[in-house]
C-alpha cells in the first residue's frame, strides 16, 4: 500500500482485512469501548468480499468517566448512555477528524469517497453515524450496530446535507447497556436527517449488547449492495 500511514495516527495500529482481489472499496470499522480493531477482525473476515478491504483502527486509551475514569480504549468520553446524558462534545468532534484522516488516506490512495462505508458498534457506531453524517464527502453508507447519534440535538443542522446516504441500523431487543428504545429514537431522528427510505432499522428477538449471525449476514448484503464489483 502507497502513502504514509504514520501520517494518520489512528492507521499505525490498525488492524486490516484485505481483499483477494483489487480492492475497488473500503469499509472503516469502528469497535466499542474498550475493545480493540482485533475484536472484530475475525468476524468482519467472516462476510469478507473479494474486492472490499475493511480498515479496523483502534482507539486511543482515554479515562472514561462512565466507568470511574479508568483509563481504556475509547472513541471519546461517555458520560452516560441515555438520551439525555452529558456529552463529551470536543472529544467527539476530534475522533470524527480523525476517522475523516483516514478517508481522505484512501481517497489519495485510489479510493474515492463514493466507495468508502463507515461501520461500527456501540460507542464505534456511534462515531460512525456522527461521522458519516457531517463528513464533506458523499460515503457508500454506514453500519450502526447497537448505537446511538451523538450529540443529536445538533442535527439537522450539523449535517453536511447529503440526504442520500444509506444507513444500516441493527439492534438487539434485549440489549440492556443501550436499550432497543434508543436505537428506535435514533432511527426516528435519522429520518430528519437523511431521506427516510434510504435508513433500514433492524431489530433481533432475544440478542443483548452484541452481534449475531443473522445481523451480520444483513450487514454483508447492505455492503454487497452498495459496495458492488466493480
């Protein structure tokens, strides 16, 4: 791969999943708190695509308030994880820039932004919406596993304004860190956002605060769909 990684901190310890053929298409992959890019490297692997390299940086180790202030892997500082909790605005603001680092890194690479897909889950989907949503460029779509909008009440307004961008929404009906109802909210909000039909919420019967076989399979398909071969 041409171009300096060491330009884009978050790219040094990045775990990547590379295609088996020219990679045409990238998604950034974003974990939750206190996880790492390996903790979902594995499972990415599991519904790779010929031509689609996934991207899976980790974050920095930050004390997090939610959790006494010790210190772990985190996007940005979360005070809470309600609706209408505090939160931390600059530290969210700074990661956005930071996974915008890494799309313009593949843009100079040979990969337009057309062909670049945010994802993430919990706290990592959550940078991935806000991102997504107040990027300059118009992106492939995003993947929202068990997560919320940060700084919501910021929205319509903080938004770019591509109403265009497909959105993936999966939740677990029995997920008691960020509970289903949050991920309805969210989904009600997107549709102030971006064109309605262009925001897909799934929800899974007796999944908790994680993944399941079910959803990433509609994850492969949302990205199989608007990541084609080309």
């Amino acid at each position: 791969m041409c171009g300096n990684n060491m330009s884009v901190p978050l790219l040094a310890e990045a775990v990547t999943v590379s295609g088996m053929e020219k990679e045409t298409a990238v998604v950034i992959f974003l974990h939750g708190l206190g996880d790492s890019g390996h903790g979902w490297a594995d499972t990415l692997t599991g519904i790779q695509l010929p031509h689609v390299k996934f991207i899976c940086p980790s974050a920095p180790q930050i004390p997090v308030t939610l959790n006494m202030k010790s210190m772990m892997p985190a996007w940005f500082d979360l005070m809470g994880l309600s609706p209408d909790s505090p939160e931390d605005e600059s530290g969210i603001k700074k990661a956005a820039e930071n996974i915008k680092a890494i799309i313009e890194h593949e843009a100079k690479n040979g990969i337009p932004p057309n062909r670049i897909m945010l994802g993430g889950f919990s706290q990592g989907g959550a940078l991935s919406l806000y991102t997504a949503l107040t990027c300059q460029h118009e992106l492939a779509g995003v993947v929202a596993l068990s997560c919320w909008l940060p700084l919501h009440r910021s929205f319509p307004s903080a938004s770019s304004g591509n109403k265009n961008l497909p959105i993936l929404q999966c939740h677990g009906e029995m997920d008691m860190m960020i509970p289903v109802q949050f991920g309805a909210m969210t989904a009600e909000k997107l549709k102030s956002i971006v064109n309605p039909q262009m925001i897909k919420f799934k929800t899974y019967p007796g999944l908790p605060h994680t993944s399941c076989p079910q959803e990433m399979a509609a994850v492969k398909e949302f990205i199989e769909k608007h990541l084609p071969r080309i």
